[in-house]
C-alpha cells in the first residue's frame, strides 16, 4: 500500500468515526424537543451528550485537516464546489455549540426553548447536509480538466442527493434514540425505545431506496458489480437485525449494530470513489484521484509519522472520557445544562 492510499484510507477512517460518534449526538438534538417536554427532562437529555458532542466533533477537523494536508486539490475543489452548502453546515454547527452554552445562562422559559430549537436546527441541518454531499460525492459534480467546479448551488440539489440526505437524517435519529435508551432511564428511556421502535421502518427502507438508486445514478454498479461484496450487505444485515435487537430490548447490541451500519455505510461510498476522491459528471478523466489530488510523498511521509504517535494518544483519550462518563442520566442526577 503507497502513502496515497493509505492517506486515502485514514480519511476514511476518520469520516467514519466522526458519523458514528457525531451521528448519535446529531440524533439526540433532533429528537430533544420532541421527547423533552419539560425542562428537567430536556436538560437530562441534553446532558447525555454534553461531555462527548465537542470531542465528537474533533473527528471532523481532523479529517478536514488530513484532507487539506493530504489531497490540497481535493480539499480546494470540494470547498469551493460545496461553498454554500458547508457554510450553511457551518452556521448551523456554530448555532449548535452556541446553544449548549447559552440555554441555561437564563432561567426564563421562552429563552430556553428558544435556544432547544436552535440545538434542534443545528443538529437537524448537518445530519441532512452531510448525506445530500457524500452523494453528490459519489454520484459525480460538474468539475473541468482544471479541477474547477463549475456547477451552481443547484446541481448539488439532485434527487439522489436529497434521498441520500433524508437517509442520513432518518439514521442518525435512529442512532439517537438507541443512544438516548441506553444513557437514560424510567419513563424517557422507554419513550426513547419506542421512538427507535417507529423509526427503524422508515430508515431502512430509506437506506434500500438509497443503495438501489445508487445503482441508476452512480458507477457503483459497474465499479463494485451486482453483488458488492461483503462491506455494503453488512450494512444491510446491520440496519435489519437492529428492528429485532431493539423489538426485544437489546439496545446495546441495537447501538452496535447502527453503528455498524453507519460505518458500513461510510466504506462503501469510498470503495466506490477509490482511487478517485471526487468524481467528475464531465468527463470521467478529469475526476481527482489519490494521485493527481495529493500533496508530495515527504509531506506524506512527514504526516505519517506524526499520525503514527498522535492518532493513538487521541484514541486512548477519547475512549477514557468514554468509559469515565458511561452511567446513565436520571431527572435526580447533578445536571449541568
């Protein structure tokens, strides 16, 4: 394996990480103005993800920096391209964070659900966006010989993009409500599972609806064949055996098997992107691939080694903040938001 693909494949890992983790706080704050209809019960929800959601997002800016270190061209070509959309993201993040902070600096009602919509909107437009840019990723964007996007807003606004938006949203929320049910207990904790229960049905068929239509609008078919191999029907074999875990309780085991799915998910898009990073609706010569997108082999040796050292100090960390703040969330506990 040369340091393009491996550089390739660490990108990967983090995406993935970051939708496994991110995915289930994005969940939460989608379905905390729905399932909190008080405030003590909003703020036991809200704390279940108040000592990871930041850390979760670390996943992100590692990501973009491997890719801007990594793939500059990349990097330019899908900010560039992405504009509107990734500041939309970006101000929906930025509301997100703000609202963490601010809903308990004032005791009055309308100031707290104010900033509950607003966690709401942050968590509801990320969870979107990121599903309408992986496929729009995969599906293929106006980019010319000069690695320029040349397409408007609208391109990005196809129906294949927005099927893959409503799946990324349905499975987050699922991913969500499982977490709620495991990080909570009594009443929420079974007003969690039975919203897990509802959507299961809907975030599998979206997840078929997505994968057959990628077929249609995609080289996937082409690329991974009729049968895709073991990767994409894991997904698959994940999001259904889930509907039984949770059905008998299971919700650990539930957790699992999204997680399993997302990640699942995740690897197949970049099995059919490899070795190009982003595909070209243009013409399929002028897509960026791992080579012609990458910064030279001493920047990649340089970061290699400082991954080697750093990526597992973060992961030690990480899953030690984890394992420290693994109790469950009750109306009795001492609540911080």
């Amino acid at each position: 394996m040369d340091l393009n693909t491996l550089w390739f494949v660490l990108i990967a890992v983090l995406f993935i990480g970051f939708f496994f983790l991110e995915g289930f706080d994005y969940g939460v704050g989608i379905l905390m103005p729905f399932l909190g209809k008080d405030d003590r019960t909003r703020r036991v929800i809200i704390n279940t993800i108040g000592t990871f959601w930041d850390g979760n997002e670390v996943w992100l800016l590692t990501a973009g920096g491997a890719m801007f270190a990594a793939f500059p061209h990349w990097y330019a070509t899908m900010f560039s391209g992405f504009y509107l959309p990734l500041v939309l993201m970006l101000l929906a993040l930025i509301i997100r964070g703000v609202s963490f902070e601010y809903r308990s600096k004032d005791e009055s009602p309308r100031w707290r659900t104010f900033w509950d919509w607003m966690l709401f909107t942050g968590s509801f437009v990320p969870a979107l966006l990121w599903g309408v840019a992986m496929a729009n990723l995969i599906r293929g964007v106006p980019i010319d010989g000069n690695m320029q996007y040349t397409g408007g807003f609208f391109n990005l606004l196809n129906l294949y993009s927005l099927v893959g938006g409503l799946t990324s949203l349905a499975l987050f929320t699922l991913h969500g409500a499982i977490f709620l049910n495991l990080k909570t207990v009594g009443d929420l904790r079974e007003k969690s599972r039975a919203v897990a229960q509802k959507l299961w049905l809907p975030t599998t068929a979206l997840i078929f609806i997505f994968t057959i239509y990628g077929y249609f609008e995609t080289d996937m078919f082409t690329r991974l064949g009729v049968d895709p191999g073991v990767v994409p029907i894991l997904a698959g074999v994940a999001i259904l055996l889930s509907g039984w875990l949770i059905r008998n309780n299971y919700s650990g085991w539930a957790f699992i098997m999204t997680g399993i799915t997302i990640a699942a998910s995740v690897t197949t898009i970049f099995m059919g992107l490899f070795p190009r990073v982003m595909v070209s609706s243009l013409n399929d010569a002028w897509s960026l691939t791992i080579y012609t997108a990458s910064s030279s082999d001493y920047t990649l040796k340089v970061m290699s080694i400082i991954a080697l050292i750093f990526v597992p100090i973060v992961l030690i960390y990480q899953s030690w903040t984890y394992w420290i703040f693994r109790q469950r969330i009750s109306h009795e506990s001492e609540l911080e938001y």
